[in-house]
C-alpha cells in the first residue's frame, strides 16, 4: 500500500524576535487558511513549501502530523504595500547590534497521510 501526504492546512503567527533574547511577545498577527493538495512524496511538499512560500527547511513531527518552518521578518507596516516580509541584510546587520526589532514567522502545515 502506497501512502500520499495530504496539506489540510496552514497556520502562521508572527511573534517578536529579539536577537539576545529570542522569540517574545506574540504580535498579533497571523492568518490561517485551507490547502487541500495531495503529493506523492514529501519532497514534492518541499518543492510546494519552496515555490508557494519561499520556504527551504522545515521540520516534520509524524506523530503531530504537523510540518513547520520559520523566517525572519521585518515589519514593513508603514511602508507602500506594507507589512510582513523577509528582513534584508542590512535589517539583519541592525538586528544583531539590537538597533532593530525583527520577528518570527512561524509556519504550521497540518497534514494527512492518504493510503492509496
């Protein structure tokens, strides 16, 4: 019997990242949404995570059926078209002196495995 993996659906939450002192407050901010795809192999949910969401490592907890993954962001709010997106070098530079607030943005993928 031959078993698929089956992306239900996505969580993510954005919490502060201080870099001395790690992951804090939760911000807020997040989302959720329903997936609904099915693929032969997880290497397959790689390549989906890859091209959807820019997403290169992710972990996997079979007993959770649950995939996650995080990045760095920067609060781009104020900005033209603003909001959350990956932090540049020069964030990253500011985060590591402690001149800047980076975040986190956890990802939660649930997933189903699917005999065939």
């Amino acid at each position: 019997m031959n078993t698929k993996i089956h992306l239900v659906s996505m969580i993510v939450d954005i919490y502060e990242d201080d870099f001395e002192n790690g992951t804090g407050k939760h911000t807020g901010c997040g989302y959720s949404e329903s997936i609904g795809e099915t693929f032969d192999s997880m290497e397959q949910v790689g390549a989906y995570l890859k091209r959807n969401f820019n997403i290169e490592d992710f972990g996997v907890d079979e007993d959770e059926k649950r995939i996650w993954s995080s990045k760095t962001v920067a609060d781009h709010s104020d900005a033209q078209n603003g909001g959350w997106f990956e932090a540049t070098q020069s964030e990253l530079e500011r985060w590591h002196k402690g001149e800047l607030m980076l975040y986190s943005e956890d990802y939660y993928f649930n997933y189903l495995e699917v005999a065939t």
